[in-house]
C-alpha cells in the first residue's frame, strides 16, 4: 500500500487542498462569528460580508471534513489487509489517539491558559474528553477504524479481490448516496441539529462522514476513484459548484423570510429537510468532482508541494495555537472583519506550514507520530 500512495499523488494533493480550507474555515469563524472555535473577534459585518461568510463557511462544511474522512478510508482497507487486526488497530491508536492525547493535555490548556488567559475551571472526565479540538477528526477516525476492524474481525474472511467485474461508477449509485446521507442527517438534526455537539464531536455532520469513510472503503475494493470518467467528474463539480451556490442561496434567502432561518440547523421542519439534502449533494458531488479533476490534472508534485503535502496532517494538528496567536497579535489593527479574514489567509497558511515543516516535524518525539 506504500507504493501504491506513492503513486496516488493526486490523493495527497487533494488532501493537502482540504486541510488549507480547514485553517480558512477556522480564520472565517475568527472574523464572522457564527461558529465553535476559541477565539472569536467577530465585528461589524455589513449585508454583503455577512452573506460571503455564510455562503463561505456552509459550503465548505458541507464536503470538505467528508472528502478527509473518505481519503482516510481509502487507505484503511489496505491497511488491515497487510497488517491483521492486532497491528492495525495498534498503528491508528498510533498515529490517531496519541496525536489526540497530545492535544488534549497540551495544545488545549495551552491556548486556553496561555494564549487566552481563560481561568482553570477545575478537571473533569467530560471536560477532559471535551477537549479533543480539531482532533475530533482523528478520535472519529479512530473509532470508525475500530469498528471496520472489528467487523473484519467477526465476519473473518479474506478481502474480496479488486477486479473489474466489480461495482462500477454510476449515477444511480450517487443519487442513492445523496438521499441516504440526506435522509439521515435530516433524522439525526432532529436531536441534534447543527450547533450542538456531544464531548466535541458534532453529530449533526456524522451522516456524511461515516457514508464517505464507507465510500473510501468501497472505492479501494474496487478502484472506484480510476474509473469515474474525466468527463463524468467535470460535470459533478461543476454541478455542486454552480447548482451547490445557487441553492444555498435560495435556502437562506427563504429561511429568512419565514422569519425562522435557524430551522435550517434542525428539528423537524421543511427547511432542515431541504438543507439536509442539499448538503449531501454538495458533499457528494464534490467528492466525485474534486477526486475526478485532481486524478487527471493534479497527480505530480514537485519537492514544495511533497514537503507542504508531508506536513498536512501537522498543520492540522497545529495551526489552532499558530492562528490564536496571530489573530491576537494583530488584533489592533482596524480593518473590516473580510479584510482581515483575507489577510490572515495570506499570513497564517504559509507560516503554519512553514512552522510544521521546519520546526514541529523535526522534534525528535513528534516526528514518530506525525
């Protein structure tokens, strides 16, 4: 499987892609509000960026954590086929849970204590466990790995053999994802709707994660991702782009003249109904498109986009502290929140990663874990 993603260098591209939008996502909810992160500067935003900002982060949300937790299922399969279940399950504890115990004794009571001058509220189990970050994503990986395991465990048969006479690329078969995703994002925000969350981890977007990270699986059985037609994946993005925008637009243009716009995060109402199934478009359409494009045009890496692409997962990991720090720094300076927001972009994406690359990848303990 090594020299297999060796090969598939369009999957790191893509992942790399997804883990810059997450450090924005993170800076947008700095300077809009509207959203769970630690430091929120916020300020006054007229129509126009208030719309950017929601349009923005909507959109992101609706496919980027998805296409991370697909790719990470890609490689699971493979993974345990090498290793057994034993070795597998020891490597994502690895390379997973110690990354997410880090952040929680460290990276979490380092910017809340230190960056941010929060007061210690005392321990807690929940307050512990709460803490995860946005290593919520590697508790959630990890806990999807075990239950993949534990079913290959169980059900204890050789992996069915990739060839072509197995599952092709349809659009029956993404229309069906769509409505089963829909579906069951809508009945879960019934209970827990967007803004919530259960020790960190918000289920509200489970739907999606755990159909992609199954969509991953499938995909390596049956090289799924090689055989979407380029013409076929061009259409697919375009579609969640432009179709994707445009009813995301309506969707909020309508909420608010219903005079109840946070329908639209849950309960049992027409307009989580609607926004449930246009999420699910757009995170499968995305998925096709981004994987589909990326395969054809995106499958090269030169040494800078190998050493940005190698220090992904530690940007993640790190950048909540580095764009703490910075937003705090310049917090003095005036600017309109969108400006700002752009501005940060431009300064914190090339620090995190040079930061990453440079100095947290060459500690002599982080650099076997990361």
């Amino acid at each position: 499987m090594e020299g297999e993603k060796a090969r598939l260098f369009y999957i790191d591209n893509l992942r790399l892609l997804m883990i810059i939008l997450v450090v924005t996502h993170h800076l947008s909810i700095t300077y809009s509000g509207g959203g769970s992160w630690y430091y929120i500067e916020g300020g006054h935003l007229d129509a126009l960026s208030t719309l950017w900002f929601i349009v923005f982060k909507s959109f992101n949300q609706a496919y980027f954590m998805g296409i991370l937790f697909m790719i990470a299922g890609y490689f699971v399969a493979g993974g345990y086929d090498r290793k057994g279940f034993g070795r597998f399950i020891g490597d994502r504890f690895k390379r997973l849970m110690i990354p997410t115990l880090i952040y929680i004794a460290a990276i979490t009571p380092f910017i809340e204590l230190v960056e941010l001058k929060n007061k210690w509220t005392g321990f807690s189990i929940a307050g512990f466990l709460s803490g995860t970050g946005v290593l919520w994503f590697a508790a959630a990986l990890f806990i999807f790995s075990l239950v993949y395991g534990l079913a290959r465990l169980i059900i204890s048969r050789p992996a069915t053999v990739t060839n072509e006479k197995q599952l092709k690329p349809s659009f029956a078969q993404a229309a069906l994802l769509i409505l089963i995703i829909a579906g069951c994002a809508f009945l879960i925000r019934i209970v827990q709707p967007i803004g919530t969350n259960i020790l960190n981890m918000q289920l509200c977007f489970f739907a999606s994660y755990i159909a992609l990270f199954t969509v991953g699986i499938i995909a390596y059985r049956n090289n799924l991702f090689a055989r979407i037609s380029y013409k076929a994946g061009k259409r697919w993005l375009i579609c969640g782009i432009v179709a994707g925008l445009a009813v995301l637009l309506v969707l909020v243009i309508a909420a608010v003249k219903s005079g109840n716009p946070s329908a639209l995060k849950g309960g049992f109402t027409w307009q989580s109904a609607g926004y449930s199934l246009w999420e699910s478009f757009v995170a499968v359409a995305m998925s096709i498109g981004l994987v589909t494009v990326f395969r054809e045009n995106f499958n090269h890496q030169s040494e800078f986009i190998k050493a940005m692409s190698d220090s992904s997962f530690t940007v993640y990991m790190f950048h909540p502290p580095i764009i703490v720090a910075v937003t705090l720094l310049l917090k003095p300076i005036a600017l309109l929140p969108i400006i700002k927001w752009l501005m940060l972009c431009l300064i914190c994406i090339p620090l995190c990663f040079a930061i990453a690359y440079f100095v947290l990848q060459r500690v002599p303990i982080l650099n076997r874990i990361l």
